[in-house]
C-alpha cells in the first residue's frame, strides 16, 4: 500500500513524522509516495494551536475524504478533536502523539508493535539537512490560551542516553543541524 505523508505545524510533528517513515519503510508491504493521486492511504499530523491553523485542518480533512482514500490523523488535532475529525467521516483514523509509535498496528493489525519503535526513537531522518530531535512530549503548566497540555499530556523527559544516540545517529547520516524540540524544553529533566 501506498502512504502519502504531509506534516502541518511544529518541530515535534516533524519529529513523530519521521518515527513514522522509520516505521512506514522497515514494514514490506507499505512505500511511502511523494504524490496524493499515487497513495492509497493518506497520514496527516496536524496542528490545532490557533483557530486559523485549525480551520485549515479541518478543510484539508474535508478536501482528502473527497478523495475516497484511507485517512490517518494524527498530531494535536487527533488528541483533542478526534470527535469533531470523526464526523467529518466516521471512518477516518485517529492516533494521538502519544500513540504513533503504534502505527503499523493501526496499518497492519498483524505488525508487531510492542517495543520495536518507542515514541522517542527515529533512526532514518527524511532531510539530511536538519534533524528534529524531541526531548521530551507535553507540558506541565495550564495556561489558558494554550491546547498543549490536552493534546500532547503531561511532560514526559526522554531519556539523555536515547537524545544523545538520536543525535549520534542524525549526524551519522549527514545531518548538519540538530534541532531539540518539545512543547517546553526549558522543563526537561
């Protein structure tokens, strides 16, 4: 099957983006496809941080069930609006932030999931330009202006042995910038 893959909003999309093309080229049955007329089913990280964004979202969603192919949803939007996405079309899949490491299990329900490919770990970058790296997912605080504490949880710091190897690993591929990313990197630890 073929998965065309289009990433709206911040680093850390970026970042579960490329967990998910390690994930998408490791498994034989799935390609990843540079144009939407060529793929099968359609992954979309979205972004919900301000109205505009979300409006935009939800017209791009609108747009890609026209198209009769299978849609994936994932980022902030699948945490916080999967119920407003599902009545667009009830047979559009949602996977939090949280979950995209389980991917090829939404894909494939015979792939094995468990512990292959955690959260935190990306081993093929999609630029040899820059390499986003997360540090860690969600945030304390509550502010009210702001969705990231429903949308991506609570802070959770990865660990400083998988952020290093993360980073060994982008500059092994020819990476010329590292980009730590998270939704509050001054909290990590």
């Amino acid at each position: 099957m073929n998965i065309y893959i289009e990433v709206i909003g911040c680093t850390a999309n970026h970042s579960d983006a490329s967990i998910a093309r390690h994930q998408i080229e490791q498994h034989p049955s799935f390609f990843i496809v540079d144009k939407i007329d060529d793929a099968d089913i359609i992954l979309l990280f979205t972004c919900t941080v301000i109205s505009a964004t979300e409006q935009r979202m939800f017209s791009k969603i609108e747009q890609y069930v026209k198209q009769q192919k299978k849609i994936i949803v994932t980022g902030c939007m699948a945490s916080v609006q999967s119920e407003q996405i599902k009545k667009i079309n009830e047979n559009i899949i949602c996977i939090p932030p949280s979950k995209i490491h389980l991917l090829l299990s939404y894909l494939d329900n015979s792939a094995e999931t468990s512990d292959q490919f955690k959260k935190y770990q990306s081993k093929k970058r999609h630029s040899s330009i820059f390499a986003p790296i997360s540090i860690s997912e969600g945030c304390d605080f509550s502010c009210a202006y702001c969705i990231t504490t429903l949308a991506r949880g609570k802070l959770t710091s990865y660990p400083k042995t998988v952020i290093r190897a993360n980073i060994e690993d982008a500059i092994m591929q020819g990476c010329k910038e590292i980009q730590l990313t998270a939704q509050d990197t001054a909290s990590y630890g």
